[in-house]
C-alpha cells in the first residue's frame, strides 16, 4: 500500500475530524450517536474475535 502507514494513520485522524465536526453540529447529532454504536459494535466483534482465535492452554496432567 502506498504511503504505509502514514497514509492508515492519516485515514484514522480524518475519521476522528468528522466525529468532532458532527460532535459540535446539532443537526447531526443523530449521526453521531449511530456511528458510536456502529463504532462500539465493530470493537466488541473484534474483542470476541481476538478470543476466539486463541489457542487453548493444554495443562499437563
């Protein structure tokens, strides 16, 4: 990928502008709260994930 990773971080602090700017503009305050919600979603899929894809600790007996 071109320009990694400062092209990921630059995508990352762009995203975070938006939320700022729909934070401060009441007429999208709806937005706002759905795209934290979606936010809140996608981390808790990636946590049980994460999980998920660990290996089981085999105790010896």
């Amino acid at each position: 990928m071109w320009f990694f990773p400062y092209a990921s971080w630059f995508a990352v602090a762009a995203m975070a502008a938006i939320m700022v700017a729909m934070a401060l503009s009441p007429s999208r305050s709806i937005e706002l709260y759905s795209s934290l919600v979606v936010l809140g979603l996608a981390l808790t899929a990636y946590q049980v994930r994460k999980r998920a894809a660990r290996p089981a600790v085999v105790r010896p007996a």
